[in-house]
C-alpha cells in the first residue's frame, strides 16, 4: 500500500491527469458515464484493492484548502454580471426551479428517511446543490456537513442516472413545444423580449493562461482561504453548522464578490479551480469504499420526489405567466445538469436562445451551495 504522503498525492494526480487526458479518445463512453463519476470511482477501486489508504494528511489537506481555493476559483471567473442582461422571466424561471429542488428534497427526506442510512442528509444535501449548481456547489455542501464518503457513491449513481434521463425527456419534448406554447397561450410578445435579450448577453472567449495571471490567482486563493478559516473560527456553530460551513458560505460570497471586478479578466481561474476541485473528488473518492451501495434505490426514490417537485413547480410557472417551454426546458436543465446540458437542450428548443440558457446556468452557480446548505441544515433537524 502507498502511504507516504507525496507519492499519495502523486497518484491522486495522475490519476485526475488520465481521465483528463482520455476525455477525447472515450468521448462517446464519457456522453454517458461522465468524467466526474470517474474521478470518484477509480480511487475508490484502487483503495478497496489496497493501492492506496483509506486515510491520508492528504485529503485532509486538499478538504481544507483546495476545495475552498477552488470555489473562490471558479466563482471569480462565472458571468454572474450578465444575470441582470437577461430579464426577470428568465430569472424568475431558475428561481423556481431551484425552489423546487429545495421542497422536493426536503420532501423526498421525509419520505425516504426510514429507507436510508441516518447520516445521509448530508450526502442527500450535496446531490441538491449539484441540481442547483454544479459539481462544485455538490462537494463544497458534501465536505460542510462532513458526510461520510462512502455516502457519495449512491448519490453520484442517482445523480447520473435521473439527470441523464431528464436530459433526454427534454429533448424528446422539443417537438411539442408549439403545441403546449400555443395551449398556454404564449405571445410573440414575449419570445421578441427574449430574443432581445439574448442579444445583449456577448459571448465571451476566456483569456489565455499566463504566469502573470497563475501568480495573482494564486494569490488569491491563498489569500482568501487563509482570512476565510480564520474568520470561520470566531463564527458561531450549532447542530448542522459547523465551522466549515462557515468557510463555504463566506468563500463563496467572496468569489461572486470578486467577479464584478477585474479579478475575473485573469486568465485561466475556471481552469484551475476545476482541476482542484477534480482532484478533491479523486481524495474523496479514495476515502471511500462501497459500504453503501446498497442505499442507491432509496436515494433513487428520494430523488425521484425532488425532480418531481422541481418539475410541477415549473410547469405551473409558465402556465400561470403565459411562458415559453424553452424557459422550462432551460431553467430545469440549468438546475439539474448544468450550463453544458442547458445550452445542449436549449439548442434543441431555440438556438437562438442558447445565451440565456448559459446565464441562468451561472446563477444556479451563485444560489446552489447556499440551497443545499439550507436543505441540509432542515433535513438534519427532521
């Protein structure tokens, strides 16, 4: 077994480095079992094979600083300023959706708690930032309320599964979007409005990666992480707050803070942020073993529940505001999947529309770690 500390944290790398590295030549393998799950998966085998130990001052150090440098990271460089481009409808829209997912969690908790381990809110927590947000929102929420890591496998399961097959419901749907439109009585007015605002929202290239610009975004990171854990350790904490919730609720504030100013014209702060956050989900996945596998159909039921909620909610919306089924299709997506499958089904209803569908993806960003951080603290009351 490889214990040392560097040559742990050497493995964990290359191990991010060959999933990365093979995401073109397995693309079609990876459309369906995506790049995350195997970031996760393959340390977890090589840890219940021996290959590397279950605990490390490793993990502990990446749970500690990479996660919350990659937040900040990633929050910096999001187009959170375009959220005022694209109209209240559209706003409103992921708003809702997000709500949805918030009741339904709740909801599916209470139903499916006797069905799941006692210490599962908080795994269950995470998969509801991920259906607000992203990858990102999922593991800063995850590592708040320290859930166990062999909780992430049924939930990493569940998460592909029902996202993916939501993803192609939607698609599906595409072709009766004039009709429904028509039923609930859609105007041009409004599809004029939304076109103008997709107009306005300018398709912006990231810069190029430069030493200047690593410098000063390592100096960021460093920076904020070491204030944020400082100012955690004076903050109060009670049942379901703990310090590092504190970290993640403050780092996160500081990231959207930072991307209104020139901070976000560095180059390459969604790049390294990502590739950090890879690689704490390739520590946590070292942590983890299949001890909790058999947990998967209950977390698929509780799932269930919250994509059931999430979606009624919705479709009332548009229903009682007279709204296009783009805007359904794109807020769920946005929510459930992210900006790449947002903009993939936004194609599919209006290609025209696709600026929106990314936008209102970057606001699930901004709102998904302090949703789930709520359902979290409900859910652990329950």
């Amino acid at each position: 077994m490889i214990t040392e500390p560097f040559a742990v944290f050497a493995v964990l790398i290359c191990i991010e480095a060959l999933i990365l590295l093979l995401k073109k030549p397995l693309a079609k393998l990876y459309y369906y079992i995506p790049p995350l799950v195997w970031m996760y998966f393959v340390p977890m085998l090589l840890t219940t094979m021996g290959v590397l130990p279950g605990a490390s001052i490793v993990y502990d150090y990446l749970n500690s600083y990479a996660l919350p440098a990659a937040l900040l990271l990633i929050m910096l460089s999001s187009s959170i300023k375009g959220i005022t481009k694209i109209g209240p409808q559209s706003i409103l829209a992921m708003l809702v959706g997000s709500l949805g997912i918030i009741l339904g969690s709740i909801l599916g908790y209470v139903i499916f708690k006797p069905y799941l381990p006692s210490d599962m809110w908080g795994a269950l927590a995470s998969l509801s930032a991920s259906w607000m947000g992203g990858s990102a929102n999922m593991m800063g929420v995850f590592e708040s309320f320290n859930a166990p890591p062999e909780h992430l496998s049924p939930v990493i399961i569940v998460d592909t599964v029902i996202a993916y097959v939501w993803l192609a419901l939607l698609i599906y749907l595409a072709k009766y979007q004039r009709s429904i439109d028509s039923r609930n009585g859609v105007s041009s007015e409004i599809m004029s409005f939304l076109y103008g605002r997709a107009e306005n929202v300018k398709e912006e290239r990231g810069k190029p990666i430069t030493i200047k610009s690593l410098i000063a975004l390592a100096l960021l990171a460093a920076v904020f992480v070491y204030l944020t854990t400082m100012i955690s350790r004076y903050m109060p904490t009670f049942e379901g707050i703990s310090s590092f919730v504190w970290i993640i609720v403050i780092i996160t504030a500081i990231g959207v803070a930072l991307s209104f100013t020139r901070a976000r014209e560095l180059g390459g702060g969604s790049t390294i942020g990502y590739l950090l956050l890879y690689l704490f989900l390739v520590s946590v996945g070292a942590k983890s073993n299949l001890a909790d596998i058999g947990a998967t159909p209950a977390v698929f039921g509780w799932g269930m529940v919250t994509l059931s909620v999430h979606i009624i909610l919705l479709l009332l919306l548009i229903k009682l505001m007279k709204l296009p089924m783009f805007l359904f299709a794109s807020a769920s997506m946005a929510n459930m999947g992210g900006t790449a499958s947002a903009s993939v089904v936004a194609g599919v209803y209006n290609g025209s529309l696709i600026p929106i569908a990314v936008i209102i993806s970057v606001l699930g960003y901004v709102i998904g770690t302090y949703g789930g951080l709520l359902v979290g603290i409900v859910c652990s009351a329950l």
